[in-house]
C-alpha cells in the first residue's frame, strides 16, 4: 500500500454501480450495465489512482450473474495493477468467517481482492482466522470501527464494560486493539490491518485518537466521506492527524457522476488535490 500511496497518491474510487448510475450512464439495470460500468472504472483509473473499492451488493443484488460480472470487473482491476478493495462488511466467526477469507483474499479464488471491509460486531477477536489469513497472504483488511450513518453512534459510542478496553468507547477500542495489533510487527510503514473511520465525524467523538501517530506500522485508515458526502480533501489533516499519510481518501458519486465521457478527466483531479493535501 505504501508503494501505491507513492506512485499514485491516496485517492480510491469506489466502484457503485447504482441503479440510477446506470441509467445516467446510458446503460441499463442489469448484471451486463454493471459489468461495463465497473470495467469502465477501473479503465479510467488505470495509470492515475491506485485503489478501487468495488461495493459488492450492487453486483450480488444480479444474483449469480452479478457475480460473474464482478468477477470480471476485478480480473480487469488485478490486470490493470490496481489495489482492490472489496467493501464486503463481512463479519461472523469460527470456520465461517474463515470461509469468506477463502473466498475473498484466497489466492487464485475468482473473487481475489486485496483486502476486505469486515464487521467486528462479535469482537475483534472472532475475525482471527481471516486476520491469519490476510497476515500469510500479503492482504489487509478494515475493520467497521467509526462509520458515517447516524444509526451507529449508540452502538460505536458505547462504553466497553469487560475486558482489557473497560472504558473505551467501542470505536476507540476497535482502532486501540488494530494499532496494537499492527505495532506486533514494526517492519513495514503501514500495517496490513486497518480500520473504517468516516471523514464526516467528529472522530474524538468516538474515542478515537489521532494527533499522534508511530513512525512504523501506521494503522491504515478507509475513509468515506468525501466528496458528495461533503468531506474536503484539503480538510485532511485536521481531519485525521497525525494519520492523515495513511487515510485512504474515498470518493464514489462524486467522481462517478461524471460520467463515462468525464470520468477519466475527474480522477485526474482529485488524484492531484489528494497528493497537495498530503503535501
């Protein structure tokens, strides 16, 4: 990732193949619009951004053709040197989340991504067989800790009541317990674990704290919110920190909007205005 942050700077493009998307595209509601849609994409990021975030419940809502569109939209992004992130938010433990490890960061599986959004409703500990997992395949994961809808501040603010994070906020306990888990290995600039943290909080809010930063092993950060969601770019260093090297700048309908005709020329832009922010 880091080696991507260089080359091509920190903007990811979601790939959301909306059913309104597509009829603004001129193409139409089905598996086949959104296969051409994502290849269209990622074409376009090909030698300017880095990262695509492909949200895969615009393809499974297709059913098996869905995924055999997305299967080809992530053939063309692995083709094309492209980070991929699939923003699956799966979550379970024991031998099922061990199986969507398989199925997303398995090597050679149809669905092979570079990393995963995963959920740690049951604790971060459940995930351990995929954090393995993405540990011996060179993947990442993030891990839900701060997200952007309303709905989550009760659940996210709460208080820890047990345990070694008694009196954090569960956010804050969840990006706690990566970073620690990040600092086990203190060889590569960026840790292979990362965490969710959305542009649009008042991240403090959340027990999360980012005014400093380690030297090595810095917790990755995805961060939605840019963009149409009203996040600026030029914010991210108040808005992140001393983690600001390592956010992940998120835009989706902002770039997307653009169109196929336009599309090219707006990925361009905001790659720039994410490198000018990261100075």
């Amino acid at each position: 990732m880091d080696a991507v942050f260089t080359a091509r700077g920190q903007l990811c493009v979601g790939i959301d193949p909306h059913a309104w998307l597509l009829t603004d595209w001129g193409l139409p509601d089905s598996a086949s619009g959104a296969e051409s849609f994502g290849r269209t994409v990622v074409e376009a990021c090909a030698g300017q951004a880095g990262i695509v975030k492909p949200q895969v419940a615009f393809y499974e809502r297709f059913g098996s053709a869905g995924y055999a569109a997305l299967e080809r939209v992530l053939a063309d992004a692995r083709a094309a040197g492209l980070i991929v992130i699939a923003d699956v938010k799966r979550g379970d433990l024991g031998t099922s989340v061990e199986a969507y490890g398989q199925a997303w960061l398995g090597i050679g599986s149809p669905l092979e991504v570079d990393a995963i959004t995963v959920n740690a409703y049951m604790g971060v500990g459940s995930l351990a067989s995929v954090i393995a997992q993405a540990d011996r395949d060179g993947k990442g994961l993030f891990l839900l800790a701060a997200t952007s809808n309303p709905e989550a501040e009760a659940i996210q603010q709460a208080v820890v009541a047990g345990g070694g994070q008694v009196g954090l906020m569960v956010a804050g306990a969840i990006f706690e317990d990566v970073a620690a888990r990040n600092a086990q290995d203190p060889t590569h600039a960026l840790g292979s674990l990362g965490v969710v943290l959305g542009a649009t909080l008042d991240l403090a809010g959340f027990g999360v704290d980012l005014a400093v930063a380690p030297a090595r092993s810095l917790t990755p950060i995805l961060a939605p919110g840019f963009g149409h969601q009203g996040a600026r770019v030029s914010d991210l260093r108040n808005l992140y920190g001393g983690y600001a090297q390592s956010v992940i700048v998120s835009e989706s309908r902002s770039v997307l909007s653009a169109g196929p005709r336009r599309i090219s020329e707006t990925i361009a832009r905001r790659v720039l205005e994410a490198g000018a922010a990261r100075g």
